[in-house]
C-alpha cells in the first residue's frame, strides 16, 4: 500500500510569507505604464477580431502599439541607468 503524503509547498502555498515583497510590488508599480499599455493593445486587437477591421480599428491597434514600444523605451531607459553605477571609466 502507498502512503499518501501532503507535500510541504502545497499545504503552506497561502501562507503570509509568501506575499510579494516591497521590491517586488515597487517593481510592478514601474511596470504599470508599460503593463495598461499592454491591456490598451490586446483589447484594440480583440475589438478587430471581432470583425472584420475599419479605418478606425487599425489606427486604434497602431496608436496602442505605438504607446506599447513608447513605454518599452522608457522602461528600458529607465532600468539602464539605474543599473549602470556613476561616473564614466
């Protein structure tokens, strides 16, 4: 006969030390611009699925791309200064 056995992460999966940590919450506050922007091109793209795309749905989907690849740079401008340490070599 096997023994059924309760597996250590399972039972404490809710547990409050596994809550996000502030670093990580800071994290995802810089990332919120780029995150809506993200949400704003994935409902143009299911609006233009829905049927077959005007003038207007594809200026929609461009516009929300266009703001997509706009806050990608800024993250990523972001994320490159900070990481780089002061002063030039």
């Amino acid at each position: 006969m096997e023994h059924i056995v309760t597996v250590q992460d399972t039972v404490t999966a809710f547990a409050d030390w596994i809550e996000p940590t502030a670093a990580e919450l800071d994290a995802i506050e810089e990332e919120m611009p780029l995150i809506l922007a993200d949400v704003d091109l994935i409902d143009a793209q299911i609006i233009a699925l829905d049927r077959t795309p005007n003038e207007l749905d594809t200026r929609r989907t461009r516009r929300a791309l266009a703001r997509v690849l706009a806050e990608r740079a800024v993250l990523a401008n972001r994320t490159a200064t900070e990481s780089l340490p002061g002063g030039a070599a």
